[in-house]
C-alpha cells in the first residue's frame, strides 16, 4: 500500500453534522461529529434542551500521551488513539487490520417530548449514523432510537465494500458510563439456580462476561450494570445494558487509563464464523440500555414499558389476560395414558385452570429422554385416535390445548437420526461414505443438536410443526432446548450463529403461518431467556425449580428485566422435586402470583382442604393479574436479609399489591415497621391483608398480632413509605400478601377481591397464636 494513501495522512473531513441529541422520557444521548466520527459525550440522565457551545467542551491533553484529545467514538478504534477495548476486529488475510471509520451521512427523526407548560417540545428520538473506511473497504451503519419509557436500543451494520472477503471477529455496542459509577452488578446461577445477583467494584481494567453456551446460558449476566455506590432497587444511579441475543455473546465494563470507563455488549463470534463476501453484511444484535437515577427499580420501568408498547405483546391486540396454566410434567413425567390425564383436566377445569398442557412423552418411541426426539409424529401406540380425544375434552371444560416440543435436538435413538445422521451438528466434516460428522459433539441428556443450518433439517421441522398446529387444535406450544451447544458446526465450519439465525427464522414462519399460537421459550428452565428469543415468544420458563423458596431469588432478579407477564411460575408439589424442600400452598402460591401463574402437580390427589384454598389461591390471581400484569414493579431495599417485600403499584397510583416474604430467620424478634414504597404520597391508601386463605394454618409465630390486621388500616401514602407498619412474625418461608387501594375508590366501590373476602378469617384463625 502507498503511504501517501493511508487514510490517517488525510486531514479530517469537515462534520456533516450539528451535535445529535437523543432525548426521551428523562434520557438523553448526546454525539459530537467534530472530529469526523461520532464521539459519544454523554449517555444518562436528560441534559434538557439546551446545550453550551462543544467545541469548549474538548477534553485537555496528558503528558506522555496522543497528542490530541481521544475520541470515545460509538465504535472505539485505535486510529482515533483508544487504547481500550476495540469496538470493531476484522481483517482481510491480515491486512486493513485497524480501520478508520469516518461519518458520511446523519439522518434523525424527530419525536414529542412532554413538556412542564403541556405544549410539548421536539426532540430527536432516533437516529442512523454511517461511517465508512474506503481504504478498508467497510462501512458500519449505527440505528441508535430511544423508547417511550427511555430504554435505549443501539446495534451496527456492517458492508464489505471490498472485492475481498472480510472476516469479522467481533463488532460491539458500547456506551460511556458516568464517572460516579463505582460499582458493578450483575446475574449468574446454574440450573435450577439461576439469576442470582453478584457485586464487584469497578477497577481500572475489564470486567467481561463471556457465554459459549450456543444459547443464553443458565449462568447469564442477563443484566450488566454500572452504577454508584451502594446501588440498589430504589436508589442511586445505574446504567445497564442488555444483549437481544439468543447465540454465544460477551458482555463487559471497562475503565482505561485516562480515566473513562464504557459498558456494552457483543456477539461472540468462532474462528472465521462470520466472513463477508464482497458486498455481504452483517447486523449485530441489538443492545438495549437504560440509565436510572432511582436504582434498578428504573431500569425495569424501562424495559417494562417498551415490552408493554410492543403491538404483538401478550394481551395486547386480543385483550385477553394471561391464562392459569396446568402443565402435566410433574404430575406424570413420560406415563401418558388418556384415563389419567383426562381426570386431570378435569380436576383442573374444576379449580379455574384456562389452559392445559400436555408435556414430554406424546411422539413416536419417547418413553424417557434417551430416544425419539426428532420423531414429531403422534405416537401410533400411545394413541390410537391421536391427540384429539384429549383436545377434544380440554376445549369441552372451556381450556386452551398446549404441547410440548423440542424442535431444535435430536435423539441417536430416533427415524429421523438414522435416516439423515448428516443432519446432526458437529465440529468436524462429514463422513464422504455416509455424510454423517466424522466426530459428534459430547452428549447432553442423551441428545445432539439438529443443524438447522441445514435447510432440509430446517424444512422437516418446519413442515413436522406445521402439519401438528394445522391438525390438532393447539393454542400454545412449550419451546424447549435443553442442552449447551458446544462444538456446534455446519459443513466442518463453527456455526453457533447461524444456528440462531436459523432457530429466529423457524419461530418467525411458524408464528406467521399460526399468528394465534402462543410461544413459550424454555431450556432446562432459564438457559435462555434474552431480548432476542422474546422477540418471538410469549413468556419464558425462568427455571426448572418450583421450589417457592428458590423462586423468590431467581423470580425478583429475572424481572429486573422481564415483566411478570411473561415470566412462567408454577405452583410445584408440596414437596418440591428438585431440591426436596417442603413448603406450605400458601407461600407457593404467593410466590407464583408474581409471574404468569400456573400449576405443575397432580391436582387430582389433594385434600378437600387443599383443594379449596388451590381454588382461592386461583382466583385471587384472577382477581389481581390485570394489576399484576400492567403495573410498576417496586422492589424494597429492606435492611433485614431475612426479608423481602416486593409489588406492583398501578401507574395511576389508586392499587398496589405487596407481598413480604420471610426466607430466613431474623435477628431480630420483631420485623418492625417495613415500609410500602411506590405510592401516591398525598394520597389515603386501605391495606389489608388479601392472603394467605382460612384454613390451611397459619404463617406466624406471634403470641398477639398487629393490631391492623384484624380489619385494615388507612394512611397516606407518605406514611406507608416513610414510617411503614408492623408486620406479623413470619415463619421462615412463609409470607403474606397485602393489598392496597386508594381510599376513596375502596369506600364507594364496596368490591374486594376473593382473596380478600377470606382474609379475616385468616385473622381471626391467627388470634391468640
């Protein structure tokens, strides 16, 4: 190459544009184009308006540094002198290493902000910025738009504008972080486990998060956030960036030396998975992001509302709230017979269940889960008449039909294995004599991955779907993917990436050919729960655990991002079968009221007493879920630990749901006063107790309880949050549900909820304990 050619010897081009300033509901992001890329100056809280004069705003020069300012461009590159991660590797056969993109077009679109005198003020509310390297032959587009709620949604395209193939190893989404943030928060766990928060402090370096699962992964940061001191649920900064991935991914904070630190996310992509051809393209992820001065509670508002603006969110278009689920696993595992899962429906119709879902066992040769996955056929032998006898008796007691399936895996022990062995992934290439790998990938639960890069295997299980909801009458369909997709290949080349393009597409047709068929995304519970999969489903499964004690943790911290709406909980078996705890219905049902409710046990074999308080536990869920499912999440920073109150406040302020949970034994005798945050502060609220129902025990320890209990209390919603009220003394892993309503709706509307209609029994049982 001529050096006089090098695109560094070329003055910087004049900026094609002003400053850009994203602002929408109290965010804003602010770019500069001076320098001939767009330096990302600020992204956080809203700047308002008016902005001073930039070009004063140049940061000084160090000794022994560049010698002009460094930019911190929406692509980090080291020929603008970032010395920190970069935002963009690729390279052709070695050269055009380090690109030097400049901007050549601004385009935004403007959008009304509310305004303190009601008129309303134009702001920028999205934007795409294109940059190229001619001399590299690339050009990136960025689509940068803020949403209705302030969650911001940022992700690059990339064009190889060269003759050559360009191979891509990685581009990011970055975003600066302020300089108050010291702290790092964000998600692990395991099966059964997952969503478990861990905190560090930030450090110069970087903190990174990689996910080589082929999925989401059970041990997913899910949320990476940045944020000041002591940083919790209702207070201090954050900022928090989110990967709509459902593939291999890396997720980090970084602070370098010159003191800025930066937050984002990627693809993480294998040795020459992604390589361009002349004129190929590749778009990233998006990466949503979202600043809060209110703690995390903020950040989820801001997720919560762009989930809830979505036209094809759950209830949106038909209006009709999320049903109570049966799911017949933990009832009868792979026994299917039609007697016993027809008493069930029965059963379950009788309690208030609107859905029934028939789990794994139903296809040809799936007795346990070493064969038959592939084989999307009825089994002949189980049933004779097909599925329809049972479809056909669900609809009868007036519930939707579900079924579970595992498109994307595939058992060795199957037709479809042994019919088509090349259709199965693996690292290395395929056998000339059979076509099958010459190597396969180590076994998960008895079952290898389909490639589904594959378009003949992507048909079969297209059509094998498609002939199954054309058939029979199914309403839902229980997505499962239950393994890691390690050494995942196509043709001998890694694949991981295209597998997911592949399994997007398949949700994609299917929901386009069945738009009335709902879409739940499991594998082996919360391995892969992330913006992308949700894009094309209608709940997740947040974990194979029903177990209520675990459930709190892995619930509370899953819907820092994901609304309850869309976050599958199930009341389990009174002796859970996972980890073997005991627990009774009413802290089960407590904490399955705060999700997408539902049932996974053998409704058939319970008490009269059970059953009746099942039944109330149902309708109370009935009662609340349009609260439920539509309110402002409130997660209190209660200073004990053994402790935790959680809610939902409608937006208009005028009902709220609380439930305080006891997860351990306290220190202390008494909870004392816990306060009930996120209420109107003027305004008088009733609280009473709504559950647990009469009957079934109780969950205190107290000799006297709390005076208000009995029959309710009325204050200001300044009281509540400010000095709070005495809570009964909670048996470890018991807990109570309170519900609030404004005062004066509560007086003239003479309407309370079943749950609340049995509350005062509940007290009166307490009395004198």
């Amino acid at each position: 190459m001529n050096p006089t050619t090098l695109s560094g010897s070329a003055p910087p081009p004049e900026p094609p544009h002003g400053p850009l300033h994203l602002r929408r509901s109290g965010t804003s992001v602010l770019i500069d184009f001076s320098a001939g890329e767009p330096a990302v100056l600020h992204f956080g809280a809203d700047l308002g308006p008016e902005l001073p004069d930039l070009a004063l705003l140049v940061d000084p020069v160090a000794p022994s540094s560049l010698d002009i300012p460094v930019t911190l461009g929406l692509i980090p590159q080291a020929s603008s002198g970032w010395r920190g991660r970069p935002g963009l590797r690729g390279h052709r056969d070695g050269q055009a290493f380090s690109a030097r993109l400049r901007v050549v077009s601004v385009t935004a679109t403007d959008g009304t902000m509310p305004s303190g005198t009601g008129r309303g003020e134009t702001a920028h509310c999205s934007a795409v910025i294109t940059q190229s390297d001619p001399v590299a032959g690339i050009s990136v587009s960025t689509e940068l738009r803020i949403n209705e709620g302030g969650l911001l949604q940022l992700r690059h395209s990339l064009s190889n504008e060269g003759p050559h193939n360009y191979r891509l190893e990685e581009l990011a989404a970055v975003l600066p972080v302020g300089r108050a943030a010291t702290e790092i928060l964000d998600l692990t766990g395991r099966w059964c486990r997952e969503a478990h928060p861990q905190r560090l402090p930030m450090r110069q370096g970087t903190w990174v998060r990689s996910g080589r699962h082929g999925r989401t992964g059970h041990d997913s940061p899910l949320l990476l956030a940045a944020g000041t001191p002591g940083f919790g649920n209702r207070h201090g900064q954050v900022w928090a960036v989110h990967l709509g991935w459902s593939g291999n991914h890396e997720s980090f904070v970084e602070t370098i030396g010159d003191g800025r630190s930066i937050i984002g996310a990627s693809e993480l992509l294998g040795s020459a998975e992604v390589t361009l051809d002349a004129g190929g393209r590749y778009e990233t992820p998006w990466l949503f992001a979202a600043y809060s001065d209110a703690g995390l509670d903020g950040i989820s508002e801001a997720f919560y509302s762009w989930f809830r603006a979505r036209p094809h969110h759950p209830g949106r278009r038909s209006g009709k709230p999320r049903p109570v689920v049966l799911n017949v696993w933990e009832a009868v595992y792979f026994d299917h017979r039609l007697e016993t899962l027809l008493e069930l429906a029965e059963s379950a119709a009788g309690l208030g269940v609107e859905r029934f879902v028939l789990d794994d066992g139903w296809f040809r040769g799936r007795r346990n889960d070493r064969a038959g996955l592939g084989d999307w056929y009825v089994d002949e032998e189980l049933w004779p008449a097909g599925l329809t006898p049972l479809i056909d008796a669900v609809t009868a007691h007036g519930m939707e039909f579900g079924l579970w399936v595992e498109p994307e895996m595939v058992n060795e022990d199957s037709d479809l294995a042994r019919a088509h062995p090349d259709w199965i992934s693996g690292p290395g290439p395929s056998s000339p004599r059979t076509g099958a790998p010459v190597r396969l990938p180590q076994r998960w639960r008895h079952q290898q991955v389909l490639d589904l890069a594959n378009p003949a295997a992507w048909h079969y299980i297209f059509d094998r779907l498609d002939s199954l909801l054309s058939e029979y009458r199914i309403s839902y369909l229980k997505w499962d993917q239950n393994r890691d997709l390690a050494e995942m290949g196509h043709e001998g080349s890694p694949s991981a990436h295209a597998q997911t393009l592949a399994v997007y597409r398949l949700l994609d047709e299917l929901r386009k050919a069945h738009p009335g068929v709902e879409i739940e995304s499991c594998s082996s519970g919360g391995g892969r729960v992330d913006l992308g999969i949700l894009e094309r489903t209608d709940r997740i499964w947040a974990s194979d655990c029903n177990d209520a004690l675990e459930r709190q943790t892995i619930q509370r911290w899953t819907e820092v991002v994901v609304p309850p709406e869309l976050v599958g909980s199930h009341i389990g078996p009174t002796t859970s079968h996972t980890t073997a705890r005991t627990h009774e219905l009413s802290f089960r049902a407590i904490t399955a009221m705060f999700g997408h409710f539902g049932l996974e046990w053998d409704v058939r074999q319970l008490a009269d007493g059970e059953r009746g308080e099942l039944a109330a536990a149902i309708a109370a869920y009935k009662d609340h879920r349009a609260l439920l499912h539509s309110g402002r999440m409130v997660r209190a920073d209660e200073p004990d630990p053994a402790l935790m109150l959680h809610g939902v406040v409608s937006h208009d302020g005028s009902e709220a749901l609380f439930a305080l949970v006891s997860v351990a034994t306290s220190f202390s005798e008494v909870p004392g006063r816990v306060a009930l945050p996120g209420l109107l502060p003027e305004r008088n609220y009733r609280v009473r107790l709504a559950y647990p129902v009469a009957g079934t025990g109780h969950p205190f320890t107290q000799v006297i309880p709390p005076a208000w209990l009995a029959s309710g209390l009325e204050a200001t919603g300044r009281f509540l949050a400010e000095a709070g009220l005495p809570m009964p003394v909670l048996n470890p892993e018991h807990g109570v549900l309170l519900h609030v309503r404004a005062a004066s709706a509560d007086k003239g509307a003479g309407r309370y909820s079943t749950a609340e209609a049995v509350a005062g029994a509940v007290i009166n049982a307490g009395k004198g304990l």
